[in-house]
C-alpha cells in the first residue's frame, strides 16, 4: 500500500501517527471498530446519492437552488470527513510489515487494505455519479469558506482513483491477500466475530479493484483531457474576469450626471428607522448612478437590514454557526440607523444604513416567516461575509456573491418565499424587480400582507421636485405595479447646485 501515499499528501500532512511498529492492541481495536463506522457512513452516503431527486432536478432545472447546494455541501463534507479519517487508518499501518508479532502484523495489514478497499470504492462511485453531470461536477469543485472546502476537491478524487500507482499498489495488496486468505493463521483472525466482517468487506471490495485497469486508463485520459483545456484556457478566463472585475470596480460607484443629489438623507432614513427590523430585505436606487442605467429594471441594488448587535442577540443569531464566525465583525455600537450587509464590489460587508442607501428611492420588504427562521436567514446570510463580487452574475456559483444574490441564498424557501431563477444572457440570475414582482404576485396570491411572502413595510421615492417623498402603506403597492410597468418617479428630476448641495 506504499504508494497510496500520493493520493492525498496535502491532506494527510495533518496526521502525525505514531510508528506502526508501536502499534498497540488498543489501537488495533480502535481503528478497526472506527474502520466500521467510516464503512458504514460511506454506505449511508452512497444510498443518500442513489435515492436523492436533488441532482437530477438540479441538471434539469439548470442550477442548484441554496437549500440543494447546501445539501450537496454537506453529503460532500460528511465523505471528505470519512474519507480523511480512512486515510489516518491506512497511514497508520503504512509499515506493518516491520511488525515483529506475525498475528498482530496480519491484523494491522487487513484494517490498512480494507480502509484503501472501501475509500477506492467510494471514490469510483462518486465518479460515476458526477463525471457526466457537469453542475454537479462544477459544484464538487467550487470552494465554499462556509464550509471550509477547499476547490478542485472532485479532481482531487478522480486523480486518486486513476493513478496507475495507487492501482498497482492495491493490486499487489490483493496478491498478498491472496496468499494469506487460506493461512491458518488467517483462519483463526477470520473466526474471531469480531474480524469477521473485515475479511467479508475485503472479499466485496476487492472486486472493485480486479479488472479496472482499462477502466482507470480510460478515466485518467478523459481528467488529463479536460486538465489540458482548463490549463489552456485558464489565462484568458483569468483576464476575462480580471476585465471584468478591474471595469465593474472603477464604474460602480461613477454617476452619469455631475454632482448627484441623493435625497435618502441620516434625517430622512431616520425617519424610517422605527419601521425597520433585521431581516428586512432592501430594495434600492441611485439616480444618475452608470449601474443604474445600465443595470436592468428599477431597482438596481438589494441589501438585507441587520440593524444592531443587540437586536441581532435578541434573535439568537449570535448562535447560529455561521454567525459565530463573524460576530466580532458586527459593529458594537453602530449608529442610531443601525447596519446592513450586502454584496457589492469587491466583496461582501457590513456596513451602515446610511452608507448602503446614498441613494433616491428604497422599498423595505419584511418576510413574512418565524422569529427562528429569520434569525436562520440572518445567520446564514453572515456565512456569505468576505466573499467576492460575482461579476459574472453566475448564480451556480456560491463562492462569489452578487447583491440579490445574498437576498436569494438567505431566504430562498424559507416559509412560502421562492425565489424563481431568470435565465439572462445565459446565466440563471435574480434582479430587484424580480424580487419586486415576487412580492406583488405574492400579495396578489393571498389578498392581502398577513399571508404574503414578502411584503412592503415602507417605500421612500424621489420625485419630480427632487425630495424624498415617503409613500403611504396604502399606496405602495399601487406605486409598485406602476414602476413595474415602467414609471419613473424622479424623471426629469430638477439638478441641485453645488452650494445646495454643501448646505
């Protein structure tokens, strides 16, 4: 089993097993009993993968919603887990034949075989499951700092499988299994109940190994194929993005019209405070602003209110795990108007109310689910913090995050809120007029806010006089329909001066 070794180097400098020479009864009996547990997790995975709906309508639908990510996530932690605590075991009895005792050698020799058995079966089944799923294969690979998974972690499993090395180590393993099999010393292990089960999972296992050698070629071509286009075409997707990412930079906050007036002043969104609670989803827009007009629809950014620590402890989000993480970087004692967090370039932050609403019109939108569910969303939405800016607006992708994307990671199936992916140009996206609409079909749905998914607890507009203007709750909704349709309250707003301005 010497050069199973290649497999993972990175993932096992972390071990520091004692010698196998030193093994220890103990030991033996330990590893073999967690040798059990490992198997039978990796069993309960592999069923969870057969008998899942999710990949399937993930391939059909064309991408994965936040709660299917999120379950493929966490399946994919749970074998990275098991498969980690398999490479200990095989690691541990690296050199068992350096082991005096001929029976305690034999021992030590069975639990390593079985424990590379079991990990090169697995690894062939979640090869079989994602090689032609390419969402599924993308989703493998992609980092998620929630998670703590690192990328490329499917090619990290299929270069394992396919190394003629790791190959030729386990088929000349199974030769000495062969020889030993009908020893009486074997006989004797064999009868123990105890080891009994260890020969049967070899006896199964192995046949995974015999006859594969085409079948390892054949899979090994195929990854250096595509590692070949990848290699090739990484430099001009980098400085695809880089463009991206240097342009969409420079121009977010550039206005087309010289010294902008936004009328969402402290005094005007102090006004609006009261009405606010952390969870609000955040609707907004600054006119004269380049992304404003070049962005689709009305709303051309989105945010979710968080307010201040003390009201976020009073939901218990200080306790949600992602939370915990970022709780130091919760602003103590933010100002009266509290603070939000949002996705913008180049990356996800909180930061004040004021700071995210320079802008000329807001719609506050309250989700309509329990007290834990938003505390849930909140926490969640934290999980997101440090990510980069999406300038792709590739929603398949949740190691970058766009505005309206935090929205739809946070709160996607929460209560009766769904969030319908647009596919745009290619890419399966969400505007802020998509959110819009969503909560005008939802009131529409159920007749009025008590039911609705989402509904309008405030709306602040810019109008023709060029002041903020907040719109009566009866009237949001009628205001709504109109935008919608394509009206624009501040068109042809008059320009303010400078010394206006200062004043």
């Amino acid at each position: 089993m010497a050069t199973l070794r290649n497999q993972s180097m990175s993932s096992l400098q972390m071990f520091a097993s004692a010698p196998v020479g030193t093994a220890t009864e103990a030991q033996l009996i330990s590893d073999r009993d967690t040798l059990r547990e490992i198997t039978a997790g990796l069993d309960r995975l592999e069923a969870l993968v057969e008998n899942t709906p999710v990949i399937a309508a993930a391939a059909q639908r064309g991408y994965f919603t936040p709660d299917e990510d999120d379950r493929v996530r966490r399946a994919l932690l749970a074998y990275r887990n098991y498969r980690l605590a398999a490479y200990e075991i095989i690691f541990r009895y690296w050199d068992y034949a350096w082991i005096t005792d001929e029976r305690l050698r034999l021992r030590c020799f069975l639990i390593g075989f079985a424990a590379a058995l079991s990990l090169y079966a697995k690894s062939l089944k979640i090869i079989q499951v994602a090689e032609h799923q390419p969402l599924l294969r993308a989703k493998l690979n992609e980092p998620d700092g929630k998670f703590e998974l690192a990328a490329g972690f499917f090619d990290e499993v299929i270069v394992g499988y396919s190394s003629l090395i790791n190959y030729w180590t386990l088929a000349r393993a199974d030769r000495l299994w062969r020889s030993q099999r009908r020893s009486q010393l074997f006989r004797d292990i064999d009868g123990d109940s105890d080891w009994h089960w260890l020969g049967d999972l070899i006896r199964r296992k192995r046949m995974v190994v015999r006859k594969r050698l085409f079948d390892v070629l054949k899979r090994r071509l195929r990854y250096d194929w595509r590692a070949f286009w990848r290699t090739a075409l990484k430099p001009a997707r980098q400085t695809r993005y880089g463009l991206q990412s240097l342009l969409g930079g420079r121009f977010a906050g550039v206005h087309v019209v010289p010294n902008p007036v936004h009328v969402l002043t402290p005094a005007v969104l102090g006004a609006m405070r009261p009405r606010l609670q952390p969870g609000d989803v955040l609707l907004c827009r600054a006119e004269g602003k380049l992304t404003a007009a070049l962005l689709p629809g009305f709303w051309s950014h989105a945010a979710i209110y968080l307010g201040s620590r003390a009201e976020l402890e009073a939901l218990n989000v200080h306790l949600h795990p992602h939370a915990i993480k970022h709780w130091n970087e919760i602003p103590e004692n933010p100002s009266p108007l509290g603070c939000v967090i949002e996705g913008v370039s180049p990356r996800v932050r909180i930061c004040p109310l004021k700071t995210c609403l320079h802008a000329d019109h807001v719609l506050v939108l309250r989700p309509n689910v329990p007290r834990d569910e938003i505390a849930a969303a909140l926490g969640e939405a934290l999980g997101h913090l440090g990510k980069p800016y999406d300038f792709e607006f590739d929603f398949n992708v949740s190691s970058r995050i766009v505005c309206t994307e935090l929205v739809y990671r946070s709160y996607h199936r929460r209560g009766e809120i769904q969030f319908p992916l647009v596919k745009r140009l290619g890419r399966f996206t969400l505007t802020g007029d998509d959110i819009a609409q969503l909560a005008l079909e939802g009131l529409a749905k159920v007749g009025g806010i008590d039911h609705a998914p989402l509904h309008p607890v405030g709306m602040i507009l810019k109008r023709r006089d060029g002041q903020a203007h907040a719109v009566p709750t009866q009237r949001i909704i009628a205001l709504l329909r109109r935008i919608h349709a394509g009206w624009r309250p501040a068109r042809k707003a008059p320009m303010q001066s400078n010394s206006t301005e200062a004043a």
